[in-house]
C-alpha cells in the first residue's frame, strides 16, 4: 500500500512514519511536510520507501502534485498534523483553520483527485477504497452547540473536523457500487511515550490513554484494513490500544 503522511516530523507523526518504513505492506510513504525531514529517513535502512513533498500551504494543492500522487498509485492517508495541546483562546481563527479546515480541504481534495483513480476491480492488487485516517481526540463532540463542562473547544474543534470528514465521505463518488472515499477517525487519549513497560500498562489501565506506538500502530491497520465494518468510522482510544486492552480499558468506554 502507498499512503500519504502528514505531521511526520511531529511526536505521532515520526512514530507512524518509523514503523510505515518498517510495516511489509507499506510500499511508500509520502510525506506531505512544512519542515523538511531528518535525513535517516533517505539512508539505506529506509529502503527507498520515503519521499518528502515540501508544502506551505495546507489549505491548497497543486494540480501538478496532485497528479504525482495519482499517478504513484496513493491508496490513503494518515493525518498527524496538528499540535497535539489544547486550543489557544487568543488565536482561535489560526487554531481553527490547522485543526478543522486543513484535513478537511485535503480530504475533499483527495477524494476528488486520487480516490477515483482506484477501482474495486484492481483488490487485491490496490487497495480500495481510499482510506483517510484522521487522529482526533478522546472525548471528541461533533455537536458545536452542546454545552461542555472540560476542553470544550477542543473537543469541538476535533468534532468539527470529524464531521467536515464524514461529510466528504458521504458526498465521494461511488464507483461499482462502492463510495470511493473513507474517512476513519481514532480517538486517542494521552498519547505517552513508549518506555518503560510495566509503566505504560499501569498508565494505560488507569486514565483514558495510549502509547504512541499503539496509536502508531492503529492509525496504519486502519489504513490498512479500515474498521472491519462498513458502518463503524470512529475506533475510541479502548479499541486503539487493540483486543488484548479491551477488558482492561472498559471503564474509559
């Protein structure tokens, strides 16, 4: 499979990306980056499989990028970008346009451009439909009038770019009888560093959290293999940290 990363350089991002390079199924990642990326992920022990597209402007894509990603044979994207810390009140219109309008406007733009490319014919050889998956935020709300006790204009924010996603996926083209276009939403709560074991199992089953190399590892599966039902579009932080976390985490359903 050959995707699109974004946020690469970022804590989520780069653990994505290290295990994209490693993952057999990930054929080639194209990272879609502000800043340029370190310079291990071209050495030898990346296998070729990275290619970094420099870009300013999140908002806008170039027909002539759009037709490189096309004609690669990009089958999904994972969307990192974002500053993982909650909304700063006093820059709202700049906050609103990185967490709501980017992935939004990238969404719509590659289900347009790159998910019609695909066909239902061409499984098992290229993957379809077009996946896009999209790390949100645990306790995430869709509805921007209800009233929130905590982190409401965070959990909006991420709620309003949920929404804008599934509308882009239930307004995509559909092809054989199938939408061409999915959007897949993971809710992660804290992401924490991979350390020490015990310690991570003890914060993990305490307080709505994951390691940042589960979540990594979420984000590809679902790439991947999307949710393992056509209906389901959100997996909650309990379904991120995978079937063997489903007992343990239940109390932060």
């Amino acid at each position: 499979m050959k995707i699109i990363l974004t946020g690469a350089t970022g804590f989520i991002g780069t653990e994505v990306l290290d295990q994209a390079i490693a993952h057999n199924y990930i054929e080639h990642i194209y990272c879609i980056t502000r800043k340029p990326l370190d310079r291990k992920y071209f050495a030898k022990s990346a296998k070729g499989k990275v290619t970094e597209l420099l870009h300013d402007n999140f908002g806008n894509y170039e027909d002539s990028t759009m037709q490189f990603l096309k004609e690669a044979g990009v089958e999904g994207c994972i969307w990192c970008l974002g500053p993982n810390t909650h909304p700063d009140a006093t820059k709202r219109a700049e906050e609103e346009k990185v967490r709501i309008s980017y992935p939004v406007a990238a969404a719509e733009v590659f289900s347009g451009y790159l998910a019609t490319a695909l066909s239902p014919q061409f499984m098992p050889k290229r993957k379809f439909p077009f996946r896009f998956v999209f790390l949100s935020a645990y306790a995430a709300e869709q509805d921007q009038f209800r009233g929130l006790w905590y982190w409401s204009d965070w959990r909006k924010m991420k709620g309003a770019a949920e929404k804008g996603l599934f509308d882009v996926a239930d307004h995509s083209e559909t092809i054989q009888g199938h939408k061409c276009f999915e959007s897949i939403v993971l809710r992660p709560g804290q992401v924490i560093k991979a350390g020490d074991a015990i310690g991570t199992i003890l914060w993990e089953a305490t307080v709505p959290s994951i390691s940042v190399d589960r979540i990594a590892k979420a984000a590809l599966r679902a790439a991947l293999t999307g949710t393992g039902d056509e209906k389901k579009r959100i997996l909650e932080n309990k379904e991120c940290l995978g079937d063997d976390w489903a007992m343990v985490n239940t109390l932060h359903a």
